[in-house]
C-alpha cells in the first residue's frame, strides 16, 4: 500500500464526506469500488466480519480481555494483523494466505498473548484512544498522520492526536519489533488460549514458518507481521515443541468454519485479484460452494450480471439460509436496475443474519432509497437507522439517510444525518458546521436540535456517548 496515495485520500476525506465515505465505511454492495480502488484502506464487510469475530471471541474470552471485538478489515496485500484494545485490525492479504481458520486463530491468540502480558502498554493505551483511520494509516505507513497534522484545517490532526505526539515514524517501530522475551510469551499465551478453546496450534507455527522461510529466500517480499514479529530459528522450534506437546495438536477447524473461511477467501481472491483468482484459488475442488461462490461474484463483478443471478440462485438451493447469498442476490439484482427485487432480497438477508450486522440494513435501505417512492423512503430511513444503532461508525449509512431524508423535503434531518456522518468519520470541524445548519432547521429543544447539540458541544477528539 503507498502511504502517498492513502494520504491523499486521508486528506481529502478530512474535507468532504463524501470521500470519507468511501475511504472509512464502505458496505458490500459498493465493495466492488473497495476493492477495486487501491487507494482504499477499509474494508466493511459483513461475512468477512463475522467471520473474523468468531474466530477471535473465544480467543479473547481465554485471555480475560473484555467481550465484544471490532473487526476491521484493511485493505492491504501484505500479511498484516493487530490488535488495539477490542479492536482487531487484519489485513485482507492475511486472511486470503492463510489456508485454515487455525492460522489466523493462531496469529489472534499471538496477539492476544501480547496484551495479556502487557507489552507496548503505553502505545496500546494511546492507540484505544485513537480513531480506526488513524490506526490504519499508521499500520500502512506514517504518510497520512503527518499529513493531517500538517495541514491542521480539520478534525484528523486531532483525531489522531493522541499517536501524532511521537509521529507516525516511531509508533510504527514501536509497533514494529517486540522484544525476544515478549515473542516467547506471546507464543506461550497463544498456546494456552488454545488449548484452552480445544484448537490447534499448527496453524500459527505454520505462519511463522513460513515468514521464516520466505526470509531465508533472498528479495522475497517482507510482510509488516514478519518485521514487527521476527521469528527465528530457535524460537520456532520452542514454538513447535509448545505445538505438539497440546492433545489438540492435530484438531482440525469444524468442516462448516473451514467453509466459511474458504468462501471469505474466494470473496477477497475476486476482489482483489480479479476472476482468475478463484479457479486458481481452488483448483483442488473446482465444483465446491466456495468455488461456485467465488464464481457467481466474479460474474457479477466482471461478467453479465444476468449470468450471475442463476449461479447465485444454485448456491441458494445448496444453502437456503445463508445470508450472504441474499444480500449478493440483492447487490446483482441492484446493479440490473431491479431495487424492489433487490429490496426483497436484502429484507431476507437481514432476517437470516445471526450476528444483526449494520451492514445489511442499511444495504436494504439503499436498495429502498433506490425505489423513492415516499412509502419506501420512510422504509429506507428505518431500516437505515436500525443499521446505524447497531454500527455507529457506517459513514456510508449516513450519506443513504441524508439523501432519503433530502428526497422527502425533510431538510433539517438531512443536515444532521450529514453532521453525525463527518462526526463518526472523525471530520469534527465539519460535523459541527453541518450540526449548526442542522439547528437552524430544528425548533429549539427539539430532539433533532439537541442531537445536533451533543455534537456541537462534543468538540475535536472528544468521544461523544453513544
Ligand atoms: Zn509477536
């Protein structure tokens, strides 16, 4: 990722609400341009984030650190993943080389064994603090901290205050490179949390050893985790020692999570490598439901979208339940101009969703917006807010509520949609301009007023309350 062209998109982002919306919250059906666009960092996908969650929760429950994870998916090729605080911060290229669910557990149950033993406390603290951007412009390089900091027009200085004292250069190095001793005893956490949850250790000594192989070979690509990680000779052999000695050494993930993973992946092989990707991908089943699937989004993405619809109605009869599948019959049926269709389908994704995503409702409003009719926009602005209660941070969501409240004359609602869009995007400058034409619209007191209020009174970088 070059740290140049994220800066640039930081900048301008701290600007404009609208391309804040691409570059910190996009929804699924507008992930084709996530994807596509190399300049995007973030990635909001609800199969992928549920699936990540599941994978960490039991992990962070061995290790005594709080429930409930935020996922966020960056958008980098490079095997990266991190965790600030309830955060879990991973790279979309980590989780397309890793073949099993047990490499990533075990990446997350290393990770994990570094905040449980306190390592890099202080960077830790500052990072929990600081906005998801923030975060992930310094994971892909100090360019866009500085940036905002430099231009000092808007809320990103402030945002990322609280890690731009130091500068991005040295909270990167902070971050890149624990000591020796902290490697051993994450290794050793790791391996306890997994035994703990009856899982494998092979798949994080498979990740190690293949950063260690992939060093031995010269002018090797490096990934950021293999730096801040280092994992020489003799650490990975007390790591495999560690391994096998657990009675879980050679438990393999259940059949239905090691799908789930493969279909994750064969989504991430169509975005970002384009529609080769997958049959490369799977050429040791090339008829499985992660292969069909992976072939019904590279149809749709690159193909007729016409073609793609009975390929996702087949993957519906194997899996009638499967949310995902509605919501990508939803975004095909989107993209052939048929939003009511599209709507219905959403509807059923959101229904058969077991974690309530606030992805999917407000995937489901767009598609009512889409319809405008007066009845549907009112739809669209419920289901959007039900989308938005469950996931504040959808800067995406906001820009749908503003256009459906705008759309039904509704001019003050709009103002404030756009206000809390800028104010969860971290433009607080912004937030507040929009906030105060927001009250000029609103009686005094008004609920509308006194929300636009909160945000007014909220100032730069202070957390407002949810
Ligand atoms: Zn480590």
């Amino acid at each position: 990722m070059q740290a140049h062209s994220l800066s640039s998109v930081i900048s301008k982002a701290a600007r404009s609400f609208a391309a804040i919306s691409v570059a910190a919250a996009v929804t699924v059906s507008a992930s084709v341009n996530a994807f596509a666009q190399g300049s995007v960092s973030v990635v909001r996908d609800a199969e992928i984030e549920a699936l990540v969650r599941d994978y960490a929760r039991p992990i962070f429950k061995a290790a005594g650190l709080r429930p409930g994870v935020d996922i966020v998916l960056v958008n980098d090729r490079s095997f990266n993943a991190f965790v600030a605080g309830q955060r879990v911060f991973i790279n979309t290229g980590a989780l397309l080389q890793s073949e099993t669910p047990n490499e990533i557990i075990g990446v997350i149950a290393h990770e994990a064994g570094h905040i449980a033993g306190g390592h890099q406390q202080r960077l830790r603290e500052q990072l929990e603090r600081a906005q998801t951007m923030a975060i992930v412009s310094t994971l892909l390089g100090a360019g866009a901290i500085v940036a905002g900091a430099a231009t000092n027009s808007s809320g990103l200085a402030q945002a990322g205050g609280g890690i731009a004292i130091g500068g991005g250069e040295m909270i990167r190095r902070g971050l890149l490179g624990y000591q020796r001793s902290e490697e051993a005893t994450a290794d050793r956490s790791a391996i306890t949390y997994l035994a703990a949850t009856g899982q494998s250790a092979k798949g994080m000594l498979t990740t190690f050893e293949r950063f260690q192989s992939a060093l031995a070979l010269s002018g090797a690509k490096i990934d950021p985790y293999q730096i801040s990680h280092p994992a020489p000779r003799d650490r990975i052999a007390n790591l495999e020692q560690l391994a096998k000695n657990s009675p879980y050494f050679d438990t393999k993930d259940p059949p239905a999570l090691q799908l789930r993973h493969d279909m994750m992946r064969a989504k991430i092989a169509v975005f970002t490598d384009g529609q080769g990707a997958v049959s490369r991908l799977f050429r040791k089943d090339p008829r499985g439901l992660a292969a069909q699937y992976g072939d019904a989004m590279a149809t749709y993405l690159y193909g007729n979208v016409r073609g793609a619809l009975p390929k996702v109605e087949a993957l519906l009869k194997q899996q009638p339940k499967n949310p995902y599948f509605h919501e990508l019959r939803g975004d095909i049926l989107m993209k052939s101009n048929q939003p009511a269709k599209a709507a219905e389908a959403y509807a059923t994704a959101v229904q058969l969703d077991p974690v309530k995503s606030g992805i999917l409702p407000v995937s489901y409003g767009q598609a009512l917006l889409a319809i405008g009719t007066p009845d549907s926009l009112k739809k669209a602005i419920t289901q959007i807010r039900t989308g938005l209660d469950r996931d504040r941070e959808n800067a995406t969501g906001y820009r749908y509520l503003a256009q459906a409240y705008g759309q039904l004359g509704d001019i003050g609602e709009a103002e404030l949609a756009t206000a809390e869009g800028h104010y969860y995007g971290g433009a607080y400058n912004d937030a507040q301009i929009f906030a105060l034409r927001a009250q000029q619209k609103f009686k005094r007191g008004s609920p509308g007023w006194l929300r636009a209020q909160d945000i007014i009174d909220s100032r730069q970088g202070r957390k407002k309350k949810n």
